[in-house]
C-alpha cells in the first residue's frame, strides 16, 4: 500500500473503511518499527518538560499478554479517575477521562452490544459497517494504530504509534486502564491530544464531539444564581430536554419501542410529534454511536480537593464546580 506523509498530519484524511480492510498493519517506509511521521505528540504543558524518553509497551511491560482491549473485562471504565489519580492535576487528562466515563456509563446496559471507546481503535483487524458491531483491534508488534475520530465536520483516520512517553522517575506520562497491559486508553489519549494540540483555547476541544461527531453547546452559569442551577440541575436528574425534543415523560410511552423501528425508542419534540433516529430530522447527523439521547447535561470536573481526590458522587462535582455547566447537545443519526 502506498502512503503519502500528508495523511499523518492536520486536518488528516477522512475516514475510510475501504482504507482499513485494505492497510498493510506490518510495514510502513521499511521500519521496523513504526515512527509516526509527524513525530511523538505534544504533551500537556504541565508535564512536557518531564519526559525523559519514549518507550514501547513491550519494553515497560512484558510482551506477553499486551492487548487493545481485555475480552473479559468491558467494564474497565468506572474507575479510570482513581487509577490515573496521579495524573489529575492534568486539566485536558482530567477533562479526557471524565468524559469518556460520563459518555460510556449513558449506554451501559442499554443496548445488545454497549458502545466502549476501544471500538475507536483499529489494528490488524477489519471495520464493522453497522453501528451496533465493534471492530476487534489486536496488539500490532510493529506499532502502528488507527484512530476513528471526529474533526473540523467529519470523522478523520488519526494514526499514532505505541510509544508511550516516560519520566526521569520511570513514570508513564499518558493515562493507563488498570491493567496497564491493555493499551486502549493510551492510544486513544494520544489521538485527543493530537486534535487538542491545534486548539487555541481549551474550550475549543470537547472529547465528547471528537468522539461521536455531537456537536456540544456550553453555557457559561456565572452569572445566575446558584440556586437556580441547582435546581435546574435537579429538574435534569432523571429525564434531559432540548429546544429540539425531549423523552417522553409520559409513563404509557416511557421507554416504549417504536413501532416503526424496533431499535429505536420514541421522542417525543415539543410540538408533540414522535420521532425516531431513522426520521429524516433526525438522521441528518453523522454521529456514533445512534440510538443515542438526545440532550446530556455535563458537569465541568475542573474544581478537586487540594489533594486532587477523586470525587465519589456527581452531586460532589456539582457542588464543587456548579457555576459552569455545559449541556451537549446530542443528535440521533440513521443506521
């Protein structure tokens, strides 16, 4: 397969299925092992002046057993902030993990096949076509991984290499899963940061749009009272609402499956009308996974304790950051 060094680099190529099933997961320029064209990614200013060298998996860990993701453990998600605790004081790393475990726990359990971040990650493996069938990415020896990410209005193939970036202390720079032998985070974090190192601001990369495609709108609170956000905070807790549409609180249509579609639930817009994702309104968008609710409401995790403890319920974030909320918006999208 032919490569040209461009589609390493911003804004990348978009993304292609054909290109997937067809890529050549051993070899790249005659390496031996892969170097990313556009060199290692830039780090978080807090800790780019730490890193003393960069080293592959294979050479922290044993070889044995290094996997994209555990088959036995899909519920690897929960306790993302607590293991990566010694890296929360790393504002797009804190930002990152929140988000992936706030946006994973809204599916756990809902459909037949729960969408997991790793199902972002491609290598030596073949993409799925439907949006409910995840690919199955292995560990490549030669180092070579493909990302399915969300930029500038299209899902674009962001490569990164497993090189992982180490401190004088021996400390890894990047956040692991539990067991550090299952590279998905890592990876994945180095796709984000490759699209959050061409951010201006930091509340121009959201990790929720990169990735699903959602577009998210934020609202800054300062200047309401605190009250009322609590309590439209608390007037959230158990159903979200939109301009656009909103659940159907009623309870003889609450988590009633459309008849038309047996995948879908129904929504209901404010003008009473009922919707699904296969509707054309609301298949205009190219998000993933489908099926997905319309309205979130995302809570900034930017304010910790002074020792950075993990906090341990979402009204313990609410209270320590209620005056700024953001509420992403979330579009359902055709099959």
């Amino acid at each position: 397969m032919s490569y040209n060094d461009s589609m390493f680099l911003p804004p990348w190529n978009a993304w292609s299925n054909d290109f997937i099933n067809t890529e050549n997961w051993d070899e790249y320029n005659d390496q031996l092992v892969f170097k990313h064209p556009g060199g290692h990614v830039c780090l978080p200013i807090e800790i780019a002046q730490s890193v003393k060298l960069w080293k592959r998996p294979g050479e922290i860990f044993s070889s044995d057993g290094l996997v994209v993701q555990s088959k036995g453990n899909a519920n690897d998600i929960d306790n993302l902030l607590a293991v990566n605790e010694p890296l929360m004081n790393i504002k797009v790393y804190r930002w990152i993990l929140y988000h992936i475990v706030l946006y994973t726990s809204r599916f756990k359990n809902k459909w037949p096949q729960p969408w997991h971040p790793s199902s972002l990650v491609f290598s030596r493996c073949k993409t799925e076509v439907a949006w409910n069938k995840k690919s199955k990415p292995e560990y490549n020896p030669f180092g070579k991984y493909w990302l399915k990410l969300f930029y500038m209005g299209k899902f674009r193939m962001i490569c990164v290499s497993d090189h992982l970036p180490i401190s004088a202390d021996g400390r890894i720079l990047l956040p692991l899963c539990e067991d550090n032998k299952v590279l998905w985070l890592p990876l994945l974090v180095k796709g984000l940061l490759r699209i959050y190192s061409l951010t201006d601001e930091f509340d121009q990369f959201n990790t929720i749009t990169c990735l699903t495609g959602w577009s998210c709108i934020q609202t800054n609170c300062q200047l309401i009272s605190k009250d009322n956000v609590w309590s439209s905070i608390l007037s959230h807790s158990s159903n979200t609402v939109s301009d656009i549409g909103h659940i159907d609180s009623d309870s003889k249509h609450k988590n009633k499956k459309n008849p038309k579609h047996k995948d879908c639930y129904q929504l209901r817009t404010i003008t009473g009308t009922q919707l699904c994702h296969h509707d054309e309104f609301m298949s205009i968008y190219g998000a993933n996974p489908p099926n997905s609710i319309v309205v979130g409401l995302t809570l900034s995790p930017t304010i910790y304790k002074v020792n950075y403890n993990i906090p341990t319920t979402n009204s313990e974030v609410i209270t320590r950051d209620v005056n700024r909320v953001s509420f992403s918006q979330h579009h359902n999208t055709k099959k």
